[in-house]
C-alpha cells in the first residue's frame, strides 16, 4: 500500500528556521521515499510501512531535541505524487 503524507513543522522558539531545515535535510536522505518541498509544506510519499517507520522515527528526533514542537500531518492512501488534477 502506498502513502501520501502532507506534513508542517512548527517549532515553539525563536530559532525556528533551522530545526526545519534539518528536518527535511534528514527526509531528503531516507531510502525508499520521495519528498517534495514547497513554501507551505513538505509531501513525503511512498510505500506505507516505510514512511510511518521513517516518520515515527524523525518525529521522535524532532521531540527529542525540542519538545516544544507541533506537527500538523495529512495522510492520503494512495502516492499522489506527480498528481496532475487536470
């Protein structure tokens, strides 16, 4: 089964910019999922069990360096990336 996840990070701090950044740097270096950025969110996609795994993992790295951080997460059944709605 496939996944698409929609994901945003905020953390709760004046150095928000970074711990974003390295956020998707690790996303950019997990096998078996592709990620796409935008102004507003980062897409990961691919199979399910492999992003849950990836994602269960980088939000606890995420948690334990800074608790103070929300996630906010939208999850498709299917791998829309490359989705044209046209």
């Amino acid at each position: 089964m496939q996944v698409s996840i929609d994901i945003s990070m905020y953390p709760l701090s004046d150095d928000y910019l970074r711990p974003i950044q390295a956020f998707i740097d690790r996303l950019h270096e997990l096998d078996g999922v592709q990620v796409a950025c935008n102004t507003l969110s980062t897409q990961v996609f691919g199979d399910y069990h492999t992003v849950m795994s990836a994602m269960t993992d980088e939000l606890e790295a995420v948690f334990s360096k800074n608790p103070h951080t929300v996630f906010v997460m939208k999850l498709v059944g299917t791998n829309r990336c490359g989705f044209d709605p046209e």
